[in-house]
C-alpha cells in the first residue's frame, strides 16, 4: 500500500486494517465467553472473555510455530465436525438414515431462494464479508513461510474449493433439513439443530465445545495479523517505535501489548454492557474489510504495471478480474452505507476514516518512509 500510494494513504489503510482486526478478535474471545458461559452460568462474560484473552494472547507471546500449531488443532477440531455434518445431512437428505425432513420443500418453498427478494441478498452481504474476512491473510504469512513459491499457489488455489465444501455445502443441507425461516440464531447454532435432528445425544455440548474453538481460532488469527500490520508500519514510520520491539523468538512484543490493552478495553465493554456490545461491534468490521479490499486491489492495478519482475504466481485475468472485484466491493460498501438497518457500522466506519484521514496528516514521515506519490 505504501508503494502504491504513498504514506498518508498507507498509515490510513494499515490502521484500519488493524481497527478491523481488532474488532474481530475482541468480538471472538466474547463469543468466547459466551460459549464457556454455557458451563459456567454463574460467570459474567467478561470474566470467560478475559480468560479467553489470556489464553489467545499467551499462544501468541510464543514463536510462530506454537501458533501455527495451535492453529492447526483448532482448525483440525473446526473442519472435523464440518465433515461430520456434512455427511450426516447428506445421509439424511438422501433418505438413508430416517428424518421428518422434506428436502425439496425445505429448499425450494417458504419464497425460494429469495424470498425478500434482492433486497434481502443486499442485507446479508454484511455478514457475508464479515465472514470471508482473513481470506488477505494469506498474503501476511509470506514473509514467515518456507518454500513459499511452491506453498502460496497450492494455497490460494484451495480457497474456492474449501468455500464451496465449508460454507455453501453446509448451507444447502441446512436449508435442506429444516425451513429457513425455522433456523435459529438465538436459540441454538444451525448445525445443533440439524444434529438434534436424528437425536444424537450429548449434542449441545459437542456443539458447544466446536463452537467455541472456531472463534478462538479467529481470535488467534486475529491476534497474528494485528502485531504482524503494527510491525510492519512500525518499519516505514507509520506505528509507534516500540511496536517494533521482538523477543529472542521474533515474536513483535510491542504489537502484542497494544493489542492485548485493546481486548482489556472489550472486555470492559462486556462488564458494561453484556447483552449488547457484541451485536453492536459485529456490524463493524464488514464495512472496515470492504474497505481494505477495495484498497488491495487498486494497489494491485498500480503497482502490477511496474513491476521489473512478474510475480511467480499471477492471477488469471488481470487486469479486468481486479477491475471487477474493485467494482463489486465498492458497489457494496455503497449499498452498506445506504442501508439504514446499518446505521451504527455507517457512522462508526466513517468516523473511524475522518480520524485516520486526521492522523495521517498530523503523522509526518520519518527517514523510513518516503512519498511515493
């Protein structure tokens, strides 16, 4: 970013990649909480989410391979029992093990596909950004991996594949097994009421159990990216210097600690306002990721044109794929801000920007940071 357009554009697009994944990470060690509140009733959220906090940021104090092996535990347990509803709603859906469902009715009655018409498809996009956010990630591990010309294009390769199979899939057999109008988001998780079909006992608290390290795995991601962006900003002048500080083992010290005051700041949300605050910091980071990916690819449409070198792995289709990414991701920041049912992510997410646009002015480059522009 700080190639493409210099550094006023780079400090405001950096920081709120951090705000973004800050809010994510505070979000996820509540929900957290809030998963552990299931045993522990007689607990308040902000107790569970600090100790969840602790754990998350504990992991992250270590080198990077106790993250990545964290990582790939929590994952392994995520996508295990994916794999397992899959193929027990496949079982069901098919006829073979026995269930009161109507596939087709389920699917294609109660409105179809769209039964709030487009509109209705624009309103979900929030959370649908919301969810595909980290897919950038990929590019942050860059730096850390090994063999990476050979890693990165099987990687990003794999993530059309791994949506199709770990969002759609399971979507389809959900709304196969029960109407979408009878799914719950208060009650139960979808995937506890599809078990609770062919009544599996003990389901709620394997649910539970899954449930709880999906969102300790994106509090760990989240937790990774937020010191990786401070240490690399601290580089070209753009954070404070002692976000800059490392251990023996390389781990950014100064980014974890500001990050780590930042959940401390959730977690007081959370005593002040339990049954609101995770609702109402959700609706932020759609806008914040859009936002930074309508910047990646219009550093990309700059920069690729310059380059003395093509990248080992390029993306078919440049540059009109870019140019319709840009176009789509911009059109649906448009349709967020115009949304009235988003009015606290508009006037959060523009406020965030006015004092970024702020900073970047006040901030004044320092002798690791040159204007390119």
């Amino acid at each position: 970013m700080h190639k493409a357009f210099g550094f006023r554009t780079s400090i405001m697009i950096g920081w709120l990649y951090w705000i973004n994944w800050m809010i994510v990470t505070v979000v996820e060690i509540l929900a957290a909480g809030s998963f552990l509140q299931y045993w522990f009733p007689q607990i308040p959220l902000w107790v569970l989410a600090g100790l969840c906090g602790l754990f998350i940021v504990g992991i992250n104090l270590f080198q990077v391979s106790l993250y990545g092996e964290f990582e790939f535990w929590f994952a392994g347990i995520k996508i295990g029992a994916i794999i397992v509803f899959i193929i027990l709603g496949l079982l069901i859906l098919f006829g073979i093990v026995p269930s009161p469902a109507d596939p087709m009715k389920n699917l294609f009655g109660h409105g179809g596909f769209f039964p709030h018409g487009f509109g209705g498809m624009i309103s979900a996009l929030l959370v649908v950004i919301f969810s595909y956010g980290g897919s950038e990630l990929i590019g942050l591990t860059v730096t850390e991996a090994k063999d990476v010309e050979h890693v990165l294009p099987k990687v990003i390769k794999s993530v059309v594949s791994r949506v199709i199979m770990f969002y759609i899939l399971p979507i389809i057999i959900i709304c196969g097994m029960m109407p979408w109008s009878s799914v719950s988001a208060t009650e139960s998780s979808p995937f506890v009421q599809v078990f609770e079909t062919v009544g599996l006992p003990g389901v709620p608290h394997l649910m539970n159990f899954v449930l709880m390290t999906a969102v300790l795995s994106a509090a760990n991601s989240g937790i990774y990216a937020t010191t990786r962006t401070l240490y690399a900003m601290a580089e070209r002048g753009e954070a404070p210097g002692f976000v800059r500080k490392l251990s023996k083992s390389g781990v950014p010290l100064g980014g974890i600690a500001l990050t780590t005051s930042f959940l401390a700041v959730g977690v007081v949300l959370a005593y002040l306002s339990p049954s609101q605050i995770i609702n109402q910091l959700m609706s932020i980071p759609g806008f914040t990721i859009c936002l930074v990916w309508i910047a990646i690819c219009a550093a990309e449409l700059k920069l690729r044109p310059s380059y003395k070198q093509l990248p080992f792995f390029k993306m078919a289709g440049f540059p009109y794929m870019t140019i319709v990414g840009l176009v789509a991701l911009s059109l649906i920041f448009v349709t967020f801000v115009i949304n009235a049912a988003n009015l606290v992510g508009t006037v959060t997410c523009l406020a965030i920007m006015a004092i970024l646009i702020a900073v970047s002015f006040l901030v004044k480059p320092n002798e690791n940071s040159h204007e390119s522009m």
